[in-house]
RNA sequence: GGCGGCGUGGCCGAGCGGUUAGGCAGGGGCCUGCAAAGCCCCGUACUCCGGUUCGAAUCCGGACGCCGCCUCCA
C-alpha cells in the first residue's frame, strides 16, 4: 500500500484502508465564482495522479469532490453582474468541467453540490445548537471551537497559541474569535434555504463534512486539498465530526502552492493565471508533466520558462511514441496493470516507478526512471535491439498512462496537397536532386510541418 | 507574536550520511546527401559560519535571506 505524508500527524505513513481493495477519498473542489486558475490546475492534477496510480495498482477508488455553488463571493458577483447566484454557479462550473476536460482530469466519482445538501446541513446545526455546540447570535449560527479539545491539531498549535495571533477578528460576539459561522442569515433579496433558526444559507466548512460522510461514510479514508485549505477550512471541518461524533477522515493529504516569482499565486496578488487561458495556448499536457515532476507538497513556480521546458521535454516523449508507434493512452478511462508488463527491463522499470510512488507519490523520481529508461530504449533500438526496445518503450508508455500523460505519437491529418509535396520530395531524393529536395522540404516547413527522413522516406508532423 | 517550510549547477527540480537524480538550455561526437529525430560524451552545484563524523547538500548549533499558515483562498 502506498505511503502517504498525513498532515494531521506530520508524518508519511501507510494509508490504512477501511476496506481492503478499497479507497474512498474526498478532495475539496472548486468554488465556481471565476475561471479556474493554475491553483486550480495543480490540485486537480495532483489528486488525479493519486487516483489514477491507485487505480492501476488495482484498488478501487470512490473519489468525491464538491462544486461549492453558494457563498458570498457568488452573490457578490450575481450583485455586479445583475443576474442569478445559479446563473454564476452554472456559468463557471461549466467552465470547470472544460477546463478539467482539456487537462486530462478524470471526473470524480461523485460531485456534489452544497445547494443540493442544505437540508442535511440544517439538521446538523440543529444537533449543535440543541447541545450548545452552536450557538445563534444576530447575523447566524456559530460554532464553538472550544468544544472540541484537540481544536488546533491540523494547524498544530493549541487554541490559546492560535489565539495569540495579530490578525484575529474580534468584530462579532462570537464566544472566540475562532468560532465560525455554520449559517449566515439572510439579508434581504439574498438567496436562501428555510431553517428553524432562521432563514439563511450554509457557512462554507459545512457543507464538506455533511457531505464527505454523507457519500463516503464515517471513517473514510483520505481527505485531501490544497495547503491553504488545512487551517480553518479543514481544521473546521473536522471540528465539527468530532462534535457530531462520527470518525472523520483517516488521513490528511495537502499539496503545495503554485508560485509565481516566488510568491504564491493568489487573487488578492493578482499575480494568478487562469487554467482556462493555459490552456488555450498550450499542450494541455505540457502542465501535467510539470506538475508530476515536482514532488506534490512543495511548490512550484509556474511561468512561461517552466511551462515551455516542460513542453520541450513532452516532444521527446512524442518521438519515442512516433518510433515505437505506441498507442495513446490516458483518455477518459483508468488504466490498470491487471498482469505484470512484459519484459525484463519493462519489470525492472514497473518496479522502480511503484517503489517510488508509493513512497508519498515521488513523482519526480518516477519520472527521472521514464526518462533514464526511455533512452534506454532508443539506445537498444539503435542497436538493433528491436523486441526489447520495444517492449520497453510500451512500459514506458503504459506507466506515464498511469499517470495520466498520453504519449503521442500522431502527427496530425495530412492534406492533400502536403501530401503530394511529400512523394514529390522522396521522388527527388530517390534521384539523389538535392536541391530540389530541400527546396520542398522548405516549401513543407512554410506549410507549418516538421519534416524528418526515415527509412521509408519522408515523415512529416505538426 | 505563534506555528511550519525553504535556500542545490544557466533555468526547472530530486535528494534526507558515502553512490556526479532527471528534464530543459549549451558544447563536442556518431548517424544523415544536408537536416531533423535518436544515441554517446561534457558542465562537478548544494546561502554563510561553526560542530558531530573516517566521511555532510544531507545530522546538530548559529547567522543571513526568502516563503507560507494563523483572514477569503486550491
């Protein structure tokens, strides 16, 4: 079983499963208020990779992430923009789903939506306030923090240390200022669900935990989201199973920031990118690999430089797909090692990449040992060492497959025209008229090909 | 103020006591009509100062610098 780091306890640890052969892991997904941005992209791509590499090791994986479709950012942005909370939540989530559609992240297996949930969520601040847990003040419902004794422990500070921090609010009659807002009462012309202490709608960290038990069930396995969501977010989260008395989530996982000239990528900075503008402009797959190729709990600084090494880097895995002619996998389905990979090095290789990613997913390391073996098998290849090379290359394949990046070998539909271009120049060379040769091989280039000759003539690609 | 993380070769980015990760860029070679692709070779880096050790990028202490969380945030 793989090793993960376990934010709650520091320390990498097996993630015990509460059934054998089976994951279930909730990830906390997107608010849908804007375009999706590279933070976005990171933590998607992250638990994808987690989801797809437990899945061809054979597990079975129930992975339920949320769309956030209410809160104050929302109906601030209905406000603006003078039409419906709904309309905003749709608009954007759809979005989403493109964006996650282009960047090769599978669905999950169920996504929820807070608005869908409101009545559970409603029962269980009736739970709290019946014993006090929770307590109503004017503008809502609020909890009490110091109900819970290990509040602090994913922040891994107690209460009273938290409590001497600078920046804490003391604007409201709250009992703490820790306490936090299970529902906000609502004001006039704001969206709102009927509760018996008063119309309103959810705080945000309610919502996960009604429905990561909900789906998932009491003692899942594995809770995991970006670094910035461990404390309040889940730290709340958690706080509120506790007092609830359901065993919450096993295992914390939490990936790192996306960086931006050393600082993180944030709205309030202004310095985000959004996923949905990325990927327009390039290989959707140029971001996975530099994703996989630092390791999920440290940052990673995202720039035009990175992104374009990145892409140069995917061109050479594009060749050895071309050479080998491999299938391209990693679409939409999951792929799964049902039987060991054929061959003594591609054994040798599948065993170093899962020795390597089971130890808290090293990625990186795992991608190093691709790219040592796909020299490898160029290498064998020159040598004339065809079946092995082969053999290689498919394992090559099969495991970045795992991983989610498709190799691709296809250059693009040939036309007509380039096509005739084509015979024309193997005909020129045939007859050794190297001028006219490479006067059509220009004349290819200006048509936006990348030419190369091989031994059955020319082979071009966009 | 509390808690946590980080400073690695031109760039990105692993490493967690001894083995010059890997990628991109750059240089040289093989191959090629010339290219391209591919293969081979080359760069000996670890913020600084002490200490531990036969041996430290890796452990300990200190200094400096940077970043994050403690507020909405992936």
């Amino acid at each position: 079983m793989i090793r993960l780091f376990d934010s709650l306890k520091s320390e990498v640890r097996p993630l015990a499963l509460r059934e054998p052969g089976q994951v279930s892991m909730y990830v906390c997904g997107p608010t849908v208020y804007g375009l999706p941005h590279m933070g976005h992209g990171r933590f998607t791509l992250v638990w994808d990779v987690l989801r797809r590499w437990l899945t061809f090791q054979g597990y079975e994986v129930d992975f339920v992430s949320n769309i956030t479709d209410i809160d104050d950012k929302i109906i601030n942005l209905a406000a603006a923009e003078q039409t419906t909370e709904a309309g905003i939540a749709q608009r954007y989530e759809q979005e989403w789903w493109n964006a996650m559609n282009k960047i090769g992240v599978a669905k999950p297996t169920h996504s929820p939506h807070a608005t869908h949930y409101v009545a559970e969520m409603v029962t269980l601040i009736e739970g709290f306030i019946a014993e006090d847990i929770a307590y109503p003040l004017g503008d809502g419902v609020y909890f009490d923090t110091s109900r819970v004794a290990d509040y602090g422990a994913l922040a891994g500070q107690a209460l009273d240390s938290l409590r001497a921090g600078a920046r804490v609010e003391m604007v409201e009659e709250k009992r703490s200022p820790f306490d936090f807002a299970l529902w906000k009462k609502a004001k006039p012309g704001e969206p709102s669900w009927p509760a018996s202490f008063g119309e309103g709608r959810p705080g945000w960290h309610t919502e996960c935990v009604v429905m990561s038990l909900g789906l998932l069930g009491d003692g899942f396995d594995l809770h995991c989201g970006g670094l910035d969501l461990k404390f309040p977010h889940h730290e709340n989260e958690r706080a509120q199973a506790i007092a609830a008395g359901h065993p919450f989530a096993q295992h914390w996982a939490h990936n790192g920031f996306v960086m931006v000239e050393g600082e993180k990528m944030s709205k309030s900075l202004g310095n985000f990118t959004s996923l949905t503008d990325l990927l327009e402009r390039t290989d959707a797959r140029a971001y996975r690999l530099l994703v996989l190729r630092s390791h999920y709990r440290s940052p990673i600084e995202v720039s035009p430089a990175t992104i374009e090494d990145a892409e140069r880097a995917l061109e050479r895995l594009d060749s050895l797909a071309r050479r080998f002619e491999l299938d391209q996998l990693a679409g939409d389905t999951f792929a799964t090692a049902t039987q060991p990979l054929p061959g003594e090095l591609a054994g040798e290789l599948a065993q170093r990449v899962t020795e390597f990613l089971d130890d808290d997913l090293n990625t990186p390391l795992a991608v190093a040992a691709l790219f040592e073996a796909l020299s490898q098998a160029n290498g064998l290849a020159d040598e004339g060492k065809t079946a092995e090379a082969q053999l290689l290359a498919e394992a090559i394949n099969t495991l970045f497959g795992a991983l989610g990046l498709a190799l691709i070998g296809q250059g693009g539909e040939i036309d007509g025209e380039s096509a005739a271009i084509v015979r024309l120049r193997d005909e020129a060379r045939a007859a050794k008229n190297w001028a006219e040769a490479d006067r059509l091989r220009d004349s290819l280039v200006n048509l936006g090909w990348i030419v190369e000759d091989s031994s059955s003539g020319t082979v071009i690609r966009h």
